[in-house]
C-alpha cells in the first residue's frame, strides 16, 4: 500500500516536472522570437534616434537675437503680449481699410468710381427717384432699355406710388395752350404726379469691373419700398452714359 501511494507521488511529481519544462521551453522561444521581429523592424523611436545621431547640424545663428524678448514695438501697447500676428497687424497699410455694407446689397465701397461717373450716376438716381425722364443720361441706341425699365417700374410699384406715364404727360404739355384755364390746371396735376418723389435717398455700391463696362449697384429707399438697380455704365464720347439698366431686387412694405 505504502509503495503504491510513492509510485503516485512519484508519477505526480514527475509531471509537474515535464510540464515546467515544457512551459518554460515555449516561453523561451516567444522571447527568442520577439527579439528576432524587434531586430527585423526597428521601432519608431529607434528610428528616430538614429536619424538624429547621423544629421550633421549646423552652429545657431543669431542666438541673442532670436532668444531675446522683445517687450515693447513703436505702435503697440507694452500691455499686450506681443505675437508675429499683433506686429503684422500694427504696419499701416491701404489694403486695411474697412467699409461698410448692407445686408443683401453688399459692400459701400465707391473708391473706384471716379468723380465724373459719380456725378452721372447722382443725376440719374435723382430722375430715377422722382420717376422723371432719364433719356439724357442713356446712350441713345440703347434706349430700349430704359423703356423696358419703365415698363418694369409701373408694374411692380403701381401700388406703391401714383405714376403717370410720360407718354400721356408729353401729350397733356403739348394741348394745354389749347384747353380751358380748369383742363389746364387738371393736365397740370397731372405732370406733377409723374414727379412725386417715389424714394427719399439711394446708396451707391461697389461697381464691379467688366471690359470697359462698369457694373454699379443702386439701392433707393423710401417709407413705402426698396429697389435696387444694376446700372452699366460706359464711357462714350468723354462723358460717361449708361448703358443698361436692370432692376435687380425689391421690397414692399
């Protein structure tokens, strides 16, 4: 009995043995392994490591200057904390400049239009808002373009404004000789309803440059609507005229 239970302990023992071994062996050749892909593919930092030990690198140039710490620039307050961004930012330059702008018309800068154009283009604004005639200020072949306009501007501010065609105005100015002191005063009434002021003021905008043309923005404005024109204006004959003229937006209120 007692030989059986030292042939047990014996046989256990022995397992436990073999099995360490065997644990052992497979750990070692994970080791082994690893270190052999370690050497195949050098790590990142590795890399690193050797590329900066084999750079040659040259001696610093102008140490003190670009160490140094520069506490105060001629335009800059000494309470700000200086930055390569705040120093561009303190050099004067045209390009700098802010203008403002509306909402759905865009930017007021009228830098381009000359003093000549800008007259020309107050003048038309003015007929444009009395609802006069503005034939003087269109280059004549295009003409057409101004009664297109016209055409437009009844139609859309009918509503808003009492207009009266210049057609039946011309023709009331050339019988009034011939009505009665009552008919005249009526034909009268009449040629000033074609110069009610239809809006109070306008805005010019940034023109924007096309050739030889130049595309400007109109903005007009009164209590009752808004309109806003493309004016395309040229040079003709040493004066400046328009060429064409679109109604780009509006508003009713």
């Amino acid at each position: 009995m007692v030989k059986s239970v030292y042939t047990v302990l014996f046989r256990f023992f022995s397992f436990c043995s073999v099995l360490t071994c065997m644990i052992s062996f497979v750990s070692c050749a994970n080791s082994i392994q690893e270190n052999d892909s370690a050497e195949e593919v050098p790590t990142l930092r590795y890399t690193a490591e050797k590329l900066y030990e084999s750079t040659v690198w040259t001696e610093e140039v102008e140490v003190d200057r670009l160490t140094a710490q520069v506490s105060a620039v001629e335009g800059i307050s000494s309470r700000l904390n200086l930055s390569p961004l705040i120093v561009l930012a303190s050099v004067p330059s045209e390009d700098s400049r802010i203008f403002p702008s509306l909402a759905s018309f865009g930017s007021l800068d009228t830098t381009l239009i000359s003093p000549s154009l800008r007259e020309m283009l107050s003048s038309f604004s003015e007929a444009i808002s009395y609802y006069k005639d503005a034939d003087s200020f269109f280059i004549r072949e295009n003409l057409y373009s101004l009664a297109l306009f016209y055409t437009d501007f009844r139609r859309i501010f009918s509503t808003c404004f009492d207009l009266t065609e210049p057609e039946a105005t011309e023709s009331a100015e050339e019988n009034t000789g011939e009505k009665s002191e009552g008919e005249a005063q009526g034909e009268e009434k009449k040629s000033e309803r074609l110069e009610t002021k239809c809006f109070s003021s306008f805005v010019l905008g940034q023109p924007f440059l096309d050739g030889v043309f130049y595309e400007v923005p109109v903005k007009f404005f009164s209590e009752k609507a808004t309109l806003t024109l493309s004016v395309f204006c040229v040079e003709n004959e040493g004066a400046w005229k328009v060429d064409q003229v679109q109604i780009a937006d509006w508003e009713i209120f």
